[in-house]
C-alpha cells in the first residue's frame, strides 16, 4: 500500500536513491534540500507524487515550517525519514571551531530538531514511523572522525531515549547503521587543515587510505536503501538495523569488547553499590 515519506537530504547520496526508489514504488515523497532544482529530473516525472521542499538543518524555524508545512498539505506522513548530515574529517586538534559547530548542528541538533518538530503531528494523526539514518560510527570509532563520531552517538542515545517515551503513542523509530557505502559521502567529506605531528598516526594513515582510495568501501547504496525501505514496511521493525558486512563485523568486535571489558570489572562494579550496614 503506498505510504507518504517525508526524507532530509534527498539530493544526494542515500537521500537521493531512497527518494528514486519509493517513487519507482508508488509512494509519496516529501523531499527535504537545502538547494533547489538538484531533483529537477524527478520532479519532471513525479511530480504528483514528489513535493520538493526547501529546509536547512542547522536554521530550526527552517525545520519547523518545512515539517509543519508538509502535514498541512499531504494530511497524514507515514514515515519520517532524518537522513540529511555530512562527514567531517580531522583530528580532534586539527579541528577549526566553525568545522565543529556546523558538524554538530547539522548532524545531532538538526535531527533533533527535526524528530522534535514531527513528534506532535505523529501523536496527533495517532502514530507513525521516524528513521534516523546514523552510521558503524554510532557504535564504533576511526581516527579522524572524532566529531562525526559524537554526532552519530550522540543521536542515537537520543532515539534510544525519546523512543522509550513516545512508544504509547504508537510513534516508533528505527535506526539505520550501514558500514562504508559508495555513495558520494566522500566528495562531500569536509577535511581540516593537517598538522605534521599527525603524518605517522592512526588519524593519518586513514587521511591517506581517503586520499589515494584504499579505504575500503563494501557497501552498496541501491541495496542498503532497499533494506532500509523494508525494514520500516514491516510490522515490527529492529530499533537497530545494521547494514552490510563492514559494519556488523566492526560493530561485533566493539560489542564483544565492551562486554569482556564489562565483565572483568564485575567485582568493581558490585563493590560500588551503597551496603546495607
């Protein structure tokens, strides 16, 4: 049955293929950008079904209308889909403070802000589905992607939590971890100006595996959408849905880590519990 899908950052990358494919399926989308006329093509052949809206993450009121205006038009929106965000690369040194407060506005306070401003109007319409596409880089790290690592964490500890709170209402969420995927995420990465004393770090060598293409990239973006489209058709989604081989080998390890390291701290951990004297 086709279904409305309200999607940031449609104009490229996952956005863009997400957009293609729901459209090819007979579904609505509201298609969120911040520049007009990169869906020209697709709005020329959907244009009953693709409304194109104008948004920027990092301007709320921009957030606010564009999410409000979308319901007063289509009625109801079945799935809200927070997908907008960039890279941002550099160690955490080499960082410049502009670098930093974009990262962290378009990536964690914008989709904030987003999944805030669709809250009400899901409750009101009696319920609906918010995907939050994050990454591996919400549960695991690589050097030099320090502020888009606590973008990624940072929003998803927010899903986990408001997911808990707005699960009466019907509303429920899914989130999206694909590993590497062949997207344009890296013409689009923002770099900060290197330091020498990180030459012959970790941070380093992965600025040289970026640079020269020998960072290895499995995943196939038509396939992670498809699997992420499916995923929030089904009756009972996973609140996490990890895509691809990358990411589920590199998310295993760092579980299987963390919980050996938990473990081995059982007798401290228990020591720090207030005692009944």
């Amino acid at each position: 049955m086709p279904k409305t899908w309200f999607i940031t950052g449609a104009s490229s990358g996952l956005g863009f293929e997400m957009t293609q494919q729901l459209l090819a399926q007979g579904h609505k989308v509201i298609a969120t950008l911040r520049r007009p006329g990169t869906l020209a093509q697709l709005e020329q052949e959907y244009r009953k079904r693709l409304d194109i809206v104008q948004l920027d993450l990092v301007k709320p009121e921009s957030i606010t209308a564009a999410v409000e205006g979308a319901f007063q038009r289509h009625g109801q929106i079945d799935v809200i889909v927070s997908n907008a965000g960039y890279g941002l690369f550099g160690a955490a040194e080499e960082l410049a403070n502009d670098q930093i407060d974009r990262q962290i506005a378009t990536n964690l306070t914008g989709s904030i802000h987003l999944i805030r401003a669709a809250l009400p109007l899901l409750r009101r319409q009696g319920g609906g589905r918010i995907v939050q596409v994050s990454s591996e880089g919400g549960q695991i790290a690589y050097p030099g992607f320090s502020l888009y690592h606590a973008t990624k964490w940072g929003i998803e500890g927010f899903v986990e939590a408001v997911a808990q709170e707005v699960a009466p209402f019907g509303i429920d969420f899914i989130i999206a971890e694909p590993g590497p995927t062949g997207t344009n995420f890296g013409a689009n990465l923002v770099q900060a100006v290197p330091l020498d004393a990180y030459a012959e770090t970790p941070a380093g060598a992965v600025r040289r595996a970026i640079s020269d293409g020998s960072f290895e990239i499995k995943g196939d973006a038509a396939r992670t959408v498809s699997a992420i489209i499916s995923a929030a058709e089904s009756e009972r989604p996973p609140l996490r849905l990890t895509l691809g081989s990358t990411a589920y080998s590199s998310i295993s390890q760092a579980l299987s880590a963390r919980l050996s390291a938990l473990e081995a701290q059982r007798d401290v951990a228990v020591s720090a519990d207030r005692q009944e004297l």
